[in-house]
C-alpha cells in the first residue's frame, strides 16, 4: 500500500502544480492501492475549494486536513498589515515551507488515514515531508521506504524571487527572506539524507542537490502533459496568449513587465494583434491593469484547451522561478508557437530558434513576438518542430517509468531515467 500526501491537489484541468500531482497519482495507482492525503491552509485556495472528485477511482480514499498551526500570520491576525504579517511569518525560527506542525494536529492527520502502516509513503514537496517525518518520530505512521518529490527546488525559487523583489523590500526583509531561504536549504539537506529517493523538474536540479549531497538518490522527473496537438484556426487578427496561475508571484511579475513594456511596442508595430490572458484567481488590482492595457481576461475557466486553439503565439515572460513551466510544455503539445523568457524555457530541452524564440529585455520579448506575428512560416515551424522533443521528454509515460523506479528500485535498471 501506497500513501500519497500532498500540500497541492491533484487535478487533471489545474495549474502545473496540481496536473504534476495527478500524473504521480496516476502512476502510483499503477503499482499498488494508494491513499491520499490533502494538508493544505486557509490561504491554498485551490485546496480549499477542490472537492477531490476527480482523484475517485483512483485513490481508494482521499481527506484533506487543514493544518491551523501552519497558517501565517495574516491569516491567524487579519488586522496585521502586509509589511507587519510578512515580518511575523519569518521571525519563526523555521522556514514558512517547512514548518512546525503541533502535535494535535498531526494526531488529527493521523486519524484520517484508514491504515498507519505503508509500504510506500509519497511526499509532495518539502512540507509534507517535514510532516511525514515528525509523524513517523513520534510514532503515528510507520513506512518501509519513503520517496519524495521536490517538485521546484523551492529555496532556489526564493532566493531567486529575492534578486528581483529584494532592492524594493527594505533592509530587514531581504535580512529575514535570506535567513528564510538558508532554513529551507537546511531542510531541503536533511530530506536528501533522510529520504529513499528525491525527483526533481530538471537536470540542472539534480546536479544542483548532487552537490548538497553527492550521495542522495536524485531523479530528473520532467512535468508531462498528455494533450494532443490541435488543428488550427483562421483568424485575421495575430493572437497572443498568456496562460498562468495569476495568484502565482513569477506569473504576475512577468506578466505586469510585458503589460507594461511590450505589448505596448508590439501594438504599435503590429497592426492587427490580440492578448489573451488566462489564468485563476486575479486580484482586483491586476484585472484593472488588464482591461488597462487593452488585453481580454479569462478567470478561472474550466479548460484551457479553447483558448491554445484560439491562438497563434503563447508567451512566457518569466523572470524568476524555478522547475519548469507547464504552459511550455502544453504550447508545445497542441502545435502552438511559442516565445519565451530564458527562465521561462530553463529545463525544457529548447533550442533557440529551433523549439521557441528566447530573449529576456522586454524590447527584445517585443521584436521577438513582432517578427513571430510578420512571419507566417516561422510560426508554422515553431509550431511543429516542439512536438516531438515533447513527446521524448514530456510525455505521461516518463513521469510513470520514473515513479516505478522511485517506489520500486528492483525495476530501476530497467527504465531509462536521469538520475
């Protein structure tokens, strides 16, 4: 038996967080019965709101158990104001994504499970495994082998949010954000020792952890997508999409540079050119900024998919992040072309000019996507070529070989993986 638990939910329709879940999910069910276990807070609103349903059937039970103790503390004191909230949450002597949980809580965690003896448990991100360990300490969760999937490598997501944010922070935030970044590190160390086998998005992960840890058991696990390329339709007009998350930080950063810098020189040089913008979960303030800048808002829509069909060109300008981005990886599935932003393209295998047309400056994010809309038939190339670098690297059955030799090493010398 397999217990599965995650901080994000599983959802073959969500963001690229939630569509990674699903195809570990999956894949587990393959091997062995899986229970699912959903920790999540007040602010995790895709948690809150998912009512499970579409992981029925696969998982033979599934429970989602609020966790008060890891609230932050704008949530526990709605009266703090951004600043003073922000400063509470990263006084504890703790990282925010490894937190401490009280002991009744994990007692409640525990009560939820219908065994407390795995052959397997399967920890989505580093939180969950902090709780995995704290319950298997204290007795409440017993397991013969533990796998984790880091997902991003979260610390190295942060320290690069705080080269972009930290000059407009202040002193005693970029103070407290490093220290923030080093605890999560120090977390992130002990789960690569502790644990059976680690995944990550890329390559440069791996070889990043392998230095931590030239020991861990470290496996490249790619975000997949199963989605099929789709026909195309005619339009007299060039369209642009933006697909993302738009409660996500490097989302909405890149997403307001590109509003604010270049498609205001794409306007004026393109004639005839549409923004489309999809995405969960706008503020208020970003809607405004939307409908400011002359581009059409979707929110919180049921499938994307109409909206790939729809367009010519798919844009990622992102300028922090870690992992990699599940936009990409589905522009590259439908057949649609694409330009990005170096980190936008990082651990996705592009060749520039070949898969996608990279640059960074949003001038040149600007002439990238004006020369796209003037040429026809560098779309239609752009548009092809992906496809099969998709299906080689990011097709659902290298997410399931790599589970397999995560959960099952006897079968690892069997299966191609990077590791």
């Amino acid at each position: 038996m397999i217990l599965f638990i995650t901080r994000i939910p599983p959802n073959a329709n969500g963001h690229g967080g939630s569509q990674r879940a699903m195809h570990i999910l999956k894949s587990l069910a393959k091997l062995d019965t899986v229970d699912l276990l959903l920790i999540h807070r007040t602010q995790d609103l895709d948690s809150v709101q998912d009512d499970l349903r579409q992981v029925e059937g696969v998982a033979r039970t599934c429970h989602k158990v609020q966790l008060n103790s890891w609230e932050d503390p704008q949530t526990r004191w709605p009266f703090l104001t951004w600043r003073t909230g922000r400063i509470a949450s990263l006084v504890a002597p703790y990282s925010i994504d490894a937190p401490r949980v009280a002991t009744s809580e994990l007692r409640r965690v525990a009560a939820r499970l219908p065994v407390h003896d795995y052959d397997v448990v399967f920890a989505g991100r580093v939180t969950c495994a902090v709780v995995v360990d704290k319950m298997l300490a204290k007795g409440m969760l017993t397991a013969r082998r533990k796998v984790l999937d880091l997902d991003d490598v979260m610390s190295r997501f942060k320290e690069r949010e705080l080269e972009v944010n930290g000059p407009t922070m202040g002193r005693l935030l970029r103070f407290l954000n490093r220290t923030d970044v080093k605890r999560l590190q120090e977390a992130e160390r002990r789960a690569l020792g502790e644990w059976d086998a680690v995944s990550v998005c890329t390559d440069e992960d791996v070889a990043a952890l392998k230095v931590v840890d030239p020991e861990a058991n470290l496996v490249r696990m790619s975000n997949v997508t199963d989605k099929a390329a789709l026909s195309k339709t005619n339009s007299p007009s060039v369209r642009l999409l933006f697909v993302g998350s738009l409660r996500f930080q490097p989302n909405v950063h890149g997403l307001r540079l590109f509003l604010q810098e270049a498609w205001p020189l794409v306007r004026e040089r393109v004639s005839d050119v549409t923004l489309d913008i999809v995405g969960m979960s706008p503020s208020l303030e970003l809607r405004a900024e939307i409908e400011a800048a002359g581009a059409r808002l979707h929110a919180d829509v049921p499938s994307v998919e109409p909206f790939y069909r729809d367009t010519d060109i798919v844009i990622a300008p992102i300028d922090f992040g870690s992992g990699t981005r599940i936009k990409i990886v589905e522009a590259m599935a439908y057949g649609r072309a694409m330009v990005a932003s170096t980190i936008g393209a990082e651990g996705l295998h592009i060749e520039p000019g070949v898969h996608a047309l990279i640059a960074d400056e949003m001038p040149d994010f600007a002439d990238a996507v004006v020369r796209l809309a003037r040429d026809p038939a560098l779309r239609n190339s752009l548009a092809t070529q992906p496809g099969e670098l998709q299906q080689r690297f990011f097709s659902p059955q290298t997410i399931e070989d790599n589970i397999a030799a995560m959960v099952a090493p006897d079968r690892a010398a069997d299966l191609d993986i990077a590791a």
